[in-house]
C-alpha cells in the first residue's frame, strides 16, 4: 500500500495488497511447517494471545487501507495527477481480499498436489525423504504449468490481441497520394503492410506548411520511411526494404538522417520526431523498422534480443550504405530509441565497427535496465554524481540529462560523436532492478530525483513487486514523469546532439511553448 515510484490505479493497488497479503500467510506457513519438520518443541498458544494478534493485524491493515489513499496521493502531487477519493478504498479491499482469495485457493490445490506426492513417495522412502521430495516435485509441476502453460498461453494470446490490433485499418489515417512517400501507390512498401502503429507515424507527422506555421520560417517536407512486420518475411529482409525505399525518397539527400529503434509495438514517439522536424524546418529523414507487436514491457520478458537483431539490421545496413557517400555531402547521422527501442537501438550499433567513420549521435529515451551502455556509464559515473542523473567522464561522449536541462556543462566540450540519454528518476522501466527484492537500490539511498516520493521506502521483497507494477503503469502519468518524455525535454536533447542552426534563445523559447502546447492538445 505505501508509495513507489509512479501511482497505481485503485483496483492495481488491491491487487498488489492481496499479493503481499498471500506472500505473507505463504511465508508464515513455510516457517510453520519447517519448524515442525526439524521436530522443534511446539507449543499451544493461548486462546487470549491469538485473538490480540488478531486484533493487532486488523488494525495494522485497516490503517495501512486508510493510509493509502494519502499515500498514493503524495505520489500524485509530485507527478501533476488529479487525487484519489477515500471512496476508492472500497475499490482497493475488495480487489485486496478477491486476489488473496484467488491465490489461497490456487496454494489449496498446491498442497493438495504435494499431499498426493508425498502418500506415493512414502511406499518408497522415509517420511522426510518424501516430504521434500514431494515439496520439489510440486514446485516444479506448479511453476511448469505456470510458466508453459498458463504464461504462454498468455503472450500467445496479447500477441494475437496485438497483432490484431496493428493489422486494423483506421479512417483517420488515409493512405499518401505523393510519390515521395512511403506507402502511397508508388513506394515499395505496401500500405497495409505498414500496421497500425506505421501508417500513423507516416501519416500524423508534421508537413512542411505545418512546420512553417508553427515556426514562422521558410520549411521542407520531411522524409519518412518504415516497414512494418508484414512488409517483409524477416529483419534482414524488412532492413534491405528499408534501406531501398530511403534511397527512392531521397533521405539520404537530407542533412539529417535518423535511424529508429521503435517501442515494442512498433510505436514511434511523436514528441520526439515531430520535434527534431521542427528544428530543423523539416529537411530530416527518419527510418525504422517494426520488429514486436507486445508493449514494450511485455517484449522486455519474452523477446528481448528481437528488437536489438532487428534494430542491428536496419543499423547496419544504412550505416555500410552511408559510409560509401561522399563526406562532405552525406547528411548527418544519428540513432533514436525510446523504452525497448532505447535498448535495441544502443545494441545496434559497436562503438568498434564504427570507431573509423562515426555517427554524429543519438538520443536515447527511458532506457530500460538491461541497457549494457547506459548500465557501464551509470557504474562507471564520476564519484558523487547520483545514479539518477550521472555525468559520465569529461561528458565529451556520453551526457544524461531530466526535466532539467543538464546538458550544458560549463569548460565541457562534445567530441564528435555526441550520445545524451534523456531519463526520469520516477521511470520504472529504467530503475527497476530484480536486486531490488533482497538489495535496497541506489538510487533510494542520498539525495533522490525531484519526481521521487521521500515517502518510499524500501521493504524486501515488498519493493520488487510494486516496480513489477510499475513498469505496467508507468506510461500513464503525464508527460515529463514516468515513461513518458515530454516535448521540451526531447527538445533539449535534441539541440545537444543535432545543434539545429537558425535560432536563437528566444525563437527557441517560442518553439518549446508552441510544441509543448501541441502535446498537450494530442
């Protein structure tokens, strides 16, 4: 019930008390049942005893109830969210007691399974023998059905949810009719192949007249190119497409080209390109590749590697063609990825392979935990820089920055290759670590990040559940916290690693209110 990093719904909270709930009854019946299987003296307890222990948890459970609607609450003030109703503690203990009630039964039919077990095995072995036994065995027939049945019945099923979901055709995004663009009746990539989540990165971006109302200055058109899972049989295939339709299109002609990594169902963040549009008044292109249909935390847990195969393709496919241009003509390159993209996009590319011709950059966003450059950078972050915001070295490579901008560093100057990550301190999908169940995580310990409740603690085990939760609600907070990245901070990284030419701080000024306004619109 107490705080974490983003706030739960009420029926997630409940959930997640019914969790804790069963996981405190199931160790409390472990060490039971261990304390009589190494024949420890056991004792009556007096009647009196057990109905004050009783009162005493009832009242520890109602006040933790009451309690955590001002707990959630404080969460929601920091994050800019609208507060909880006292009524929806009816809501929460409901959803608590259904939940237990579900795992209580759902351990009845567990020690059912071991009692079977455990009768067979004593034909053949001493009673303790077969009371282990019998426990490993249930263990491993429970978490087998568990795991290869009922977990992968349910991905099968969010994939088909999902893919359904992609192959839809929506009215609001109607097909281009310019050659020039992917998708249209002359590109090489078929307009229904694109799924849902391409045809609207194609279809929402900015045009070029968009741009230049927005920044009152002369703008291009920009460039687009995507290839959705239907485009093509395989990642190889999908690049090869890709790399071809660029070419057709003229990217390769923009001073910026942009690589993407997309989000697990092949998302592309608009707060994110429409803004690099804008700042360079439209002459950019931007590519990617759709590798998943499942949300990004979902794809994390079944199909991490997908996404970085996928994204390695595009990369190296673009990168091998760019590097045959002549340099003085050739566009400016960078990367961008954002959550899972973030993760595959920074796998994508080997700072060896590319050491002699480098890219000019990239902006990566949320980065999830496993990230390996984003997890050496923070490890390896100068002594008393928090894990949270780090400064990396001389912050000639590599610079991190918030809802600040920390990407000024005063005698600092930026090498040539230019790499900012772009992360909140209330973003579970970056600061979730499976440590967190035994180990208090640092980023809890000193001065915490402003969007962090002061008001969360660390409890074993406790913790690591409600980053789990976390990580499934941390898109639902308003932009600039959580998982999502607010325009003006993609703004800054922006400015950082592209340095877009044409302003000046006021015009700068305007465009970051004009582009933060039109988020707030979508």
């Amino acid at each position: 019930m107490t705080p974490s990093l983003v706030p739960r719904p009420p029926f997630l909270l409940g959930a997640l008390g019914g969790c804790s709930f069963a996981m405190g009854y199931l160790f409390a019946l472990i060490l039971t049942r261990l304390w009589v299987f190494i024949e420890m003296p056991v004792r009556r307890v007096p009647a009196g005893v057990v109905r004050a222990t009783i009162a005493v948890c009832a009242v520890l459970a109602a006040g933790c109830l009451w309690r955590s609607i001002d707990w959630q609450n404080d969460v929601r003030a920091i994050l800019h969210m609208g507060l909880l109703s006292r009524w929806e503690l009816i809501h929460i203990a409901i959803a608590a007691l259904a939940v237990f009630a579900i795992l209580f039964v759902v351990g009845l039919a567990v020690r059912a399974l071991f009692r079977r077990l455990t009768r067979w095995l004593d034909r053949y072995l001493p009673r303790r023998a077969a009371i282990l036994l019998g426990s490993l065995l249930a263990a491993m027939l429970f978490w087998t059905i568990v795991n290869g049945v009922i977990f992968r019945t349910g991905i099968h099923l969010a994939d088909a949810s999902f893919g359904e979901l992609d192959s839809r055709m929506e009215a609001d995004f109607a097909q281009p009719k310019e050659a020039l663009e992917t998708g249209s009746p002359s590109s090489l990539i078929a307009w229904g192949g694109l799924g849902r989540q391409g045809r609207q990165y194609i279809a929402s971006g900015p045009s070029k007249q968009d741009i230049a109302d927005l920044t009152g200055m002369p703008a291009a058109e920009p460039i687009r190119v995507y290839a959705g899972l239907n485009s093509a049989p395989s990642a190889e295939q999908r690049a090869d497409l890709a790399l071809a339709e660029l070419k057709r299109v003229g990217g390769f002609k923009k001073p910026v080209l942009v690589v993407i990594a997309p989000t697990g169902t092949g998302w592309v963040d608009p707060a994110a390109i429409d803004t690099l549009e804008y700042l360079h008044h439209g002459d950019v292109a931007s590519v990617a590749i759709q590798y998943s249909y499942l949300a990004s935390w979902l794809s994390l847990l079944v199909e991490p590697d997908y996404g970085a195969d996928s994204a390695r393709a595009l990369f190296r496919k673009v990168y091998e063609y760019w590097k045959t241009l002549p340099k003085e003509s050739r566009p400016r390159l960078y990367l961008y990825g954002l959550s899972l993209g973030a993760l595959s996009s920074e796998s994508s590319m080997d700072l060896f392979d590319v050491i002699d011709d480098p890219i000019q950059g990239a902006l990566w966003a949320g980065p999830p935990f496993p990230s390996k450059l984003w997890q050496s950078t923070t490890r390896d972050r100068v002594p008393g820089s928090p894990v949270w915001l780090p400064r990396f070295r001389d912050g000639s490579v590599v610079r991190f920055t918030n809802q600040q901008d920390h990407l000024s560093w005063p005698g600092a100057q930026w090498g040539p290759m230019r790499i900012v990550y772009l992360q909140y301190g209330s973003d579970p999908i970056t600061f979730f670590t499976p440590e967190t169940f035994y180990r208090k995580p640092e980023w809890m310990t000193g001065q915490r990040a402003p969007d962090v409740s002061p008001t969360f603690h660390w409890v074993p085990g406790i913790t690591f559940l409600q980053l789990c939760v976390d990580m499934i609600t941390g898109t639902e907070t308003p932009p600039g916290f959580g998982h999502v990245f607010a325009v003006e901070h993609y703004m800054d990284g922006w400015i950082a690693v592209t340095q877009p030419s044409g302003w000046n701080e006021a015009d700068l000024a305007r465009l970051r209110e004009a582009v933060a306004r039109k988020q707030a619109r979508d």
